[in-house]
C-alpha cells in the first residue's frame, strides 16, 4: 500500500468550557464517535495503522470560540503532534470573530507550534468571509504561504428557513448539514470569495476545500461563462483562480463518478485524498484507494500525488 497523508482529519479539544459551541451542542454524537474524537493517542494511531495512513493532518470540529479558548485548544494540538509527530500535524483553529486576533493565532500556530496552516468553518453565524472584515486572515495566509482549509459548519438560524418543509425538524437538520446544505455552502463560499475580488487581492492565496469540490465541479463550466459576464473587472478569471488558488480533497467521499467529474474539471495536481476521520473509517478511505488504482483511472505516478505527493508539496512535509 503506498504511503498516504489526509487533511480533513478531525478531533474535540478536552480544553471546552461545557457552554461551548461546539459539534456536540449542534448533534448528539455516539459515544463510540466521541471517544475517537477526544482520541489523540493510542486508539487515533491504532486506526492510522489500520487505514494505511502515514500521516493525518487534524482540524478541530466546527468551533466558534474566542482567542484564549482557540490558544489553549492549538497548544494541546501541540502537545498530541510532538507524542507523534511523523504520524500527526495540524491546521490551527482560529477565533474568526476576532480577524485581528486569528491572523496572530495563525502566525503564532505556523510560526512558533510547526501547524501546516489552519481550517475554518465555512460561515461564522450565517456571515461569509466575501466580508472584508475577515480578510486579514486571508492577508496572514498569504504572507506565510499556508492554505486555509474551508470546511462545512452548522447553518444559522436564518439560514434554516432554506431547509424546514412539510417534513420533520430532524429532515430539515439533516438537509441543512450533512444531506446537502454543508456542502452547497461551501461551495456557494468559494464563489463568493471570487465574487468579492478575494483573489485579486491576495493572488498567491491558497484555500481548499474538500468532499470532492462540494458540488462545484458538476456546475463548474456554466460558473465560468456567468463570471466572464458578470465580473470583467476582475483582474483574474474564475478559471484561473480555480486552477491556481484551490485545492480539492476527496474527504467523505468514496465512489468514482464523482471523482472522474473533479479530476476532469481540476486537474489532477491539487486533487488530494483525505478521509473526514472519524466521521468516516479510514478503513474506508484505504478501500478507496485501492478501488481507485484498480480502475485505472490514475497512473501509477498520478496515484502516489494523489495520495500524498500533492498533499507533500501543498503542506512543505515530505514523508
């Protein structure tokens, strides 16, 4: 089995406080579920070694929290990756209601604790990072040339009349995260970002995304075609910030026609494995690969970027 690193890798800080608003006070997780996630030791290697994974990058689950909170959750990250560091590194949580702060805790998190860059939620409350307000972050992301990873969060209430229907609250929960809403959000984020001129300002940014491009690349080529219409004045077109500013990761994702779909729309430089643990097996995530290579579909020399050469050069780690 080739060697194989995964970025959309997740855990829960013991740090809390028990008011927290966290992935627990948004969905009752399985206690099994929930030890994983409170894992940075022996049973979160255990599960590597099963799913052939050299290294897992973690990210904290959807979090809003201030900057000492953010620090204390970083510095135990910190404390976990230095038990293990040729098996574990991490993306810094950042207090992105506090950009001033974020920027620091980033720079302290890449600069001082040896983190890869940071990931975070796809909204703060129903408010997207198009919001100038937000933009030192992506500012600190480019100065230090580390990707910020956009992953899915909890819809706001407001956001939650999109989803509640003839049909119980619990359906509209589930459409609103993890049936569809998680992903057309993150999606939807990225063309904002664009709308926004993000990427004029900041060309050299890098951001990824993950679970196969969350609907953007069915979609991609009519994206292009509005854009040239609706945004002349961008120095830089939608095609060109997609193939040079964004990555993309498979995470919680494990079939073939979605994939075909990403590797013929983005390339296949920035398209990377990752697994979404523990809220998917990295067991998993191994058959997938496999799957994968018996399709032929990848190259012998494409399947090992694709499962971690991208990643090594993305991140500046070598396995």
């Amino acid at each position: 089995m080739l060697p194989l690193i995964t970025l959309e890798e997740h855990y829960v800080s013991s740090a809390l406080p028990p008011d927290a608003d966290d992935l627990a006070s948004h969905m009752e997780l399985p206690p099994q579920l929930q030890s994983k996630l409170l894992d940075l030791d022996a049973e979160r290697i255990k599960d590597l070694d099963t799913g052939s994974i050299s290294l897992q990058v973690l990210s904290h689950g959807p979090l809003d929290a201030d900057a000492s909170i953010c620090a204390k959750v970083n510095d135990e990250l910190k404390a976990a990756i230095t038990k293990h560091p040729k098996r574990l590194a991490g993306f810094a949580l950042l207090p992105m209601a506090e950009p001033e702060a974020a920027a620091k805790e980033l720079e302290r998190c890449t600069k001082n604790l040896g983190f890869l860059g940071a990931l975070v939620d796809c909204h703060l409350h129903g408010r997207f990072y198009d919001d100038n307000f937000f933009w030192p972050v992506f500012a600190k992301a480019e100065e230090l040339d580390v990707p910020i990873y956009i992953h899915p969060t909890f819809s706001s209430d407001a956001m939650m009349s999109h989803y509640r229907g003839n049909y119980d609250e619990k359906i509209a929960s589930a459409l609103s995260a993890f049936g569809w809403g998680w992903h057309s959000d993150t999606g939807l984020h990225f063309l904002k970002l664009y709308c926004a001129g993000l990427f004029d300002k900041f060309p050299k940014l890098k951001i990824v995304i993950g679970h196969m491009g969350e609907m953007l690349p069915f979609q991609f080529d009519r994206c292009v075609g509005v854009s040239q219409r609706m945004f002349p004045q961008h120095k830089r077109g939608l095609k060109e910030v997609w193939d040079e500013n964004l990555w993309i990761t498979t995470s919680g994702m494990f079939s073939l026609p979605p994939l075909k779909c990403l590797l013929e729309v983005k390339g296949k430089e920035k398209v990377l494995f990752s697994v979404d643990y523990p809220f998917s097996a990295n067991e998993k995530g191994r058959k997938f690969v496999e799957e994968i290579e018996a399709s032929g579909i990848l190259s012998e020399k494409e399947l090992k970027a694709f499962g971690y050469g991208n990643a090594e050069r993305l991140l500046k780690v070598k396995l």
